[in-house]
C-alpha cells in the first residue's frame, strides 16, 4: 500500500467521516442521508481523500460503491479514530452543566409519530431553552457515535457505556373495524385467522418467528398485505383492510376498532430508554430522560402475565 504521508496532514476529520459513512452503506445517495449532506458534495469529499492518500478506496459499481483492497486496510483505522472522537466529545458533553442546549432522541417510528408529540410538546411549555431534535427510525443509531443522546428502544440494548431502563410493555393485539368483521365475520380461535385478510410484514420475520415458537404455523405468504412500517398497519387496519396487530392503547382511541380474539396471548414488546454513562447526568439530558419516563410509563403495562417478544 503506497500512500502518500506527505499529505496526511491535510486530511481533514470531514474527509474520514465521509470515507466511514460511504464504507458502511455501500452508496453515496445513503451515506449522503446518513451524514446531513448532498450527495455530489459527498462525491467530492471521498475523492479528495482518494487523491491526498494517492490510494483508490473504493470500486465503483452500476450499484454502488465497494472497498478496495486498500480501503478495507483502512476502514479500522478511521473506525477507531471516529470512536476515539466520539468518546471524546461525548465526556466533553458529559460536564456540560447547562440546562439549555440540544437534545437528540432517536425513535421507532411509531414511538415518534403516536407517543412522543404529546411529550415533547408538553417539554417545549416547560423546558422551553431545551432543543429537541428527534430522528423518527427503526435502524438503531449508534449512542456510542453520538447520532444521538437518548434512545427510545423497543428490546434490551447491549452496549457496553450505556446506561439503560426498561419502563415497561407495550400491550399488543389483533385489531379489525367493526365493518370488516360484519362482512368476514369474527374469529373464534386463532386458526380461523387464516381464513381472514391478515396484515403482517414483508421482510422483517419477528412476528412470524415468535408465532412459530408459539405453535402458530405462520408464514409470510399467509399475509395478504404486507410492509415493514408500522404506522401503516396501524392505517391500513383503521380502513377496514383486514385483521392486523396494533397497539392496545392507540386501538383503543379509535371506537371503529374492536379487538380480534382478546384472551390470545399476543407477546408485548420491552421499552427501554438508553443514553451513554457519560451524559446521563447532565442537566439537560437529565431533564429529557425524566419527561420521556413519565410521559412513556402511562402507555405500559408491567403485568407479568404478558409474554415478551424476543
């Protein structure tokens, strides 16, 4: 590998960032949404840190972008320098006794679009030097990276540094409108699921995998709709679309919406919320945790009785 180190000096910390971003995504289109920036900009910065190293670091692809030889060499290095600076900024955050300043969450979906409006608006009444921004995704952000402060996580995390909670369950069940069930008519156990128009998921297999341990023989192609989203199936069983799980207290806000089979133990999912040791104390972080853990808890359930979904 014959870099140039006469110009490794100018290797500014945005050029690294950029090689790390697109190495992890495979593309510049993703990396680009990954890092805040457009992607011809992205482009420019992967191949001034190909010019300034004298290297190739990546083949570029009809679908992407893939490492060389030498970028795999690399990749490490600059993973290892980026932890480096994350720990850094983040224990530089950590003594940051400020109760203003910016707060980042990060979200399933559903948690962001039905749960949190209430909290954070009720949070910008009290707390209103606290900025807010809040990443509504079902791809884990990384704390240890700083992508964000505080996670919302709907499974145990497992990190090393972090600091974790679990509030409680979300209580899951079959849904369908009133006017489905009048036209299919309801379902006595869970076999006659299969004569119904189920809704379920496309690529991700959880609730197909928990039904199986269960002595449910579940499969994809028994779902006549399918998507990974859940904020659409929540949707999609409000419009009379078929028999879809949904969660127990947003159903219940809906008087069209009568609950399928309601002794069927359907498993509920764990709610954690996760920050780094580092920031867990400080003010503003602190300030956040708190109003996320009282506005989360009334939405829970700590029956045990609820199985859980693994």
């Amino acid at each position: 590998m014959n870099i140039r180190t006469d110009r490794l000096d100018s290797l500014d910390w945005s050029l690294i960032q950029a090689f790390i971003a697109v190495a992890s995504d495979g593309s510049l289109s993703q990396a680009a949404r990954t890092l805040g920036v457009s992607q011809p900009t992205l482009g420019r910065q992967v191949k001034s840190m190909e010019e300034r190293l004298g290297i190739a670091l990546f083949f570029r692809q009809p679908k992407g972008l893939r490492l060389t030889a030498e970028g795999k060499a690399l990749l490490p290095h600059a993973t290892a320098m980026a932890e480096a600076a994350s720990r850094f900024a983040t224990r530089a955050a950590g003594h940051d006794m400020s109760v203003s300043g910016t707060v980042r969450i990060t979200a399933s979906e559903f948690t962001s679009l039905y749960m949190l409006p209430q909290i954070l608006a009720q949070m910008r009444r009290t707390h209103p030097d606290i900025e807010i921004e809040l990443n509504p995704t079902d791809i884990s952000e990384n704390l240890l990276f700083r992508e964000a402060d505080i996670a919302v996580r709907m499974y145990r995390p497992t990190q090393l540094e972090m600091v974790t909670k679990k509030l409680g369950m979300l209580r899951l069940g079959f849904w369908a409108t009133q006017e489905y069930l009048d036209r299919k008519g309801v379902p006595r156990s869970v076999e006659d699921l299969f004569d119904h128009d189920l809704l379920g998921y496309d690529r991700l297999d959880r609730f197909i995998r928990v039904a199986n341990q269960m002595g449910w023989p579940l499969k994809r192609s028994d779902f006549c709709f399918r998507c990974d989203t859940q904020n659409v199936h929540c949707e999609m069983i409000r419009n009379g679309a078929g028999v879809g799980v949904m969660e127990v207290n947003l159903a219940q806000m809906h008087p069209e919406l009568v609950q399928v089979l309601p002794d069927f133990p359907v498993p509920g999912l764990e709610v954690w919320l996760t920050t780094h040791e580092a920031l867990r104390h400080t003010p503003r972080v602190e300030t956040v945790w708190r109003a996320l853990e009282a506005g989360l808890t009334p939405w829970l359930t700590h029956d045990a009785a609820v199985p859980v979904m693994p």
